[in-house]
C-alpha cells in the first residue's frame, strides 16, 4: 500500500501521536540521569519512585526544548499551560498517575511539510505536550514473574499529535521521517529508535469515501520505519476485512509483531475520560514569557525549512532538491560547501542526491563521515565542468580515491591531487577538435552503412556512430564536442 488510492474501495485515515524523549540530561520533574543502558533500578530517585513528601520541580531545559520544537513547526508557544494528572494503574507506574499536560499544552497547531516522492504534502499538528515516562515491564529471564525496571521513570518526553491527515502507509513513514529529521537537526532529541527515543503510535481507521471516520486502533510503539509500514498495511488489511465480513472494529491499542508480520489486540483504547485527568496540585501553571521564546528564536540553528528555501532562493535549485539536500544538517553543510566551491549548484546537487549518497548509504555512513571531503569532490567536479573529466571519468576519479583519499586544505590542493589521479589513470578528456576530427573522419570510413542509414534520415545511426568514436577514443573524447564536430562531418 505505498499510495493513498482507495483499497478495496476503503479510505485510509491515519493520525500519529509520537514520543520523542528530551536530550535533557535529568529527568523532567527531578534531578536523576537520563543515560541509556545503566543497570535496572540505578538511575531512579525518590522523586521518581513516589516516596511520600516528594515533590516534582520543573526542568527548564525540557520546556525550552519543546519551545524550539513550537518554532520549528510554525505553532504557537502557550504563555500559560498546566500539567496534569494522567490517572492509569501500571505496575511500572510508581505514582499511579504521569504527570502530562491535558487542556492547555506547551506547544498548539503547526505543521510538518514533506514530500512523499515529488508530491509535496503537509501534515497538521494538533498539539506537543510535555511529559513523563513511565517505567518499564521486563519479562525477559523470568518464568512465573515480572520484572519492574524505573530508570525510565520521569524521563521527560515531548508528545506530538497529528491530525488524521495521512491516507496511505507510505505518506505516514515519510511523515514520521520528516519529524524524526526535525527533532534530531534542532537537537531536542538523539531520535535512536531503537533506544526508544523515538517512538511513534498509529492510529489506524477505514471509511468509505465520504462517510464519517471509522473506529481506530492504535499500533503502540514502532520503533522502526520499516516496521510502522508493515504494521500499517496489515492493520488496513485487517479492518477491511472485517467490515466486509460484517463485524464492527472495536476502539483498541494493538501491537504489532515483526515474526508474524501481524497486529493483536492487547485491550480496549480509553478514552480521555477514563484517565480522569485533573490539574496537579504539586505543579503551579507554566508561564513561558514572549521575551525568553524571541531569544530561544534568534539562538536556534537554521531551520531545514528555511535552509531548503535558501537553497533556491541562492542556488536555484529546484524545491525537489532542496528538500532532499536538507534530510541532515550533514547533507546540507557538505552541499553547501561543494556547491560554493565548484561553483555549479545544480551538478553539485545532482552529486550529492545521486552518486555520493549511493555510496555512503553502501558503507553505512553519514555525510559527516564522507570518506571525500566536500573540498576534493569539488575538485573533481570542476576539471568535469572544465573539460577535463567526461562525467564517467569523475566516478572513476572518485572509485580511486574513496578508498583512501589525498588531504587538501584548498581547492588549489585538491586540484593538484585530483589531476594527478588524472594523469596517472590516462582519464584526460579529449577536447582537441583536430585530434578528435581525425577520429571521426577514420570512424566515418569504417562505418559507411551508418553513415548512409544517417543521411537516410535514421537518427539511431548517429548515435551509434557516436558510440564508435567514444570507443575509438577509449572514452576520453569530450560527448559535446563530438556530437557537434560528427554533425559538421556528416553534413559535408
């Protein structure tokens, strides 16, 4: 189900709430670590486990992150929120209730851009809330019991929750990518899913087109986006098959396992009011002044937004482009450098999308850890926009080079470097239009059915024509200037 066409004559109503945890380094309400990994039940005060007399104290870092986030979604930072008393009995859940936020969240509306394909599409927010983590259940090594592990407990988390904008399985990842690459360029989350940072819930309904939406059922915890595909499609399948068996889908939260490929049920959805939310009476309202968001504002880094709009604005690149160049801050910092370097925006573009990322997704990197730095690939790029490298020849350049790459401090450096890989491989284009008029000429006589078949009016003889000259010349004839020089010849 990679489209938002109707299935089986079903529409496909997705909403997403999603869990990012803060990169604070104490949790939200108390002074306890955040680190991942450390023995079960070490990193857990008595905040965190409840112990009478405690009481919960505001960690500042947490709001600010979630103010960053409201600005770089475009949504509006409350003056005035509450938290709130989430009320849900969870042996893992030492209070008998997480403190969150209910009526009056830190952060309203907004919306996230993406593009699914070449098709641009927008995803409105309803709200991001602050939040504590619970704890969590380990069943692993024990037979007849249950382990309870509180490090988790009072991590702070920023709660993102869509509207139910998505219509197909495809259009939710590359929703849930676009996000991901948002909280972790800002820096307010690690986004390590498997770490559970990231963590995203689906909620999942059908309808006939036009009709009110259907009842939803909400996939916990997909922790992976080849997952959170997998689970959606199967959970669509299953509710369609349903409703045409004649049964009624039941609210419910499901999970769903990557053996069998299948959701199942684990209990009714709840509804708000069976949490009983209230305002808690340990924590005053949170007032966040317009002077500390203006400064939060002016210190945050460049939006991938706004980056994306600069890079047409200043390169004229295509919004297409754009937008995939800004998937990292590596990707578009590498760009940006290439792009000012060899002074070809557009064929630095086309580079870095095609094959730089090839190779770096081959060796599992990311582009901050490029083998090639961005000064020697524009290196390359310039002895190609001079002639001096057919485009072929440039990948060759960069197959020697990727291995085990010449330093260069400069652009004058890597020149040196790179025309000496050059040299020494024989990949210098031939640009000499006499050297190259008496390949042609040589072609043009052995070749002289092709010749005819091209005076005949068959333009596919040209182009084979031309294929003998790059072959004659081992490749290095520059493409232009033989089709130019091959044309003049044949209308001799």
């Amino acid at each position: 189900m990679s489209n938002s066409a109707l299935i089986h004559g079903f529409e496909v109503v997705i909403g997403f709430e999603t869990h990012t945890q803060l990169t604070t380094q104490s949790k939200i309400f108390s002074r306890a670590p955040t680190a991942f990994g450390a023995e079960p039940n070490t990193q857990a005060c008595a905040v965190d486990l409840a112990l009478p007399g405690t009481l919960p104290v505001m960690n500042k870092g947490a709001v600010q992150r979630a103010i960053e986030f409201g600005l770089a979604v475009g949504g509006h930072i409350s003056e005035r929120s509450i938290f709130a008393r989430k009320n849900y009995f969870y042996p893992d859940l030492p209070k008998g209730y997480q403190i969150s936020q209910f009526e009056i969240p830190v952060v309203q509306g907004g919306e996230v851009e993406f593009f699914l394909g070449t098709e641009k599409k927008v995803v409105r927010l309803v709200r991001a809330h602050l939040e504590e983590d619970a704890g969590k259940s380990l069943h692993e090594n024990f037979t007849d019991q249950t382990g309870i592990d509180l490090n988790r407990a009072g991590t702070p988390l920023l709660e993102i929750v869509t509207e139910p904008d998505m219509r197909s399985s495809a259009e939710a990842v590359a929703y849930a990518k676009e996000l991901h690459k948002i909280v972790t360029w800002i820096g307010i989350c690690d986004g390590n899913m498997q770490e559970g940072s990231f963590r995203c819930d689906a909620n999942v309904s059908v309808r006939r087109p036009g009709e009110p939406l259907g009842t939803r059922r909400e996939i916990k915890n997909l922790n992976s986006f080849k997952f959170m595909q997998q689970a959606i499609d199967f959970e669509v399948q299953w509710q369609i098959e349903q409703i045409l068996d004649g049964h009624t889908i039941t609210q419910a939260t499901v999970l769903f396992n990557p053996d069998t490929g299948e959701t199942k049920s684990m209990r009714t959805k709840e509804d708000a009011a069976d949490y009983r939310y209230f305002p808690d009476p340990d924590l005053p309202p949170l007032f966040i002044e317009r002077s500390w968001v203006e400064q939060v504002r002016s210190e945050m880094t460049e939006l991938p937004r706004v980056k994306a709009a600069r890079f047409i604005q200043s390169f004229g690149l295509p919004e297409y482009d754009a937008t995939t160049l800004t998937q990292t801050q590596a990707s578009a910092n590498y760009f940006e450098e290439l792009a000012l370097l060899c002074k070809e925006p557009k064929t630095a573009s086309n580079w870095v999308m095609g094959e730089l990322s090839r190779r770096l997704n081959q060796a599992d990197l990311g582009f901050e850890a490029s083998p090639v730095s961005a000064t020697l690939m524009a290196a390359i790029l310039v002895r190609i926009s001079d002639g001096s490298l057919s485009n072929n020849a440039g990948k060759t350049v960069l197959d020697a080079v990727w291995p085990a790459p010449p330093q260069a401090k400069s652009l004058e450096e890597a020149l040196q470097a790179i025309d000496q890989v050059i040299e020494a491989k024989g990949l210098k284009q031939i640009n000499d239009s006499g050297a190259l008029k008496a390949i042609i000429a040589e072609v043009m006589s052995k070749n002289p059915d092709n010749v005819a078949q091209y005076k005949a009016g068959k333009e596919k003889a040209f182009n084979a024509l031309v294929g003998q000259v790059m072959k004659a010349s081992q490749g290095k004839a520059n493409p232009k200037e033989v089709n130019d020089l091959l044309k003049a010849a044949l209308s001799e």
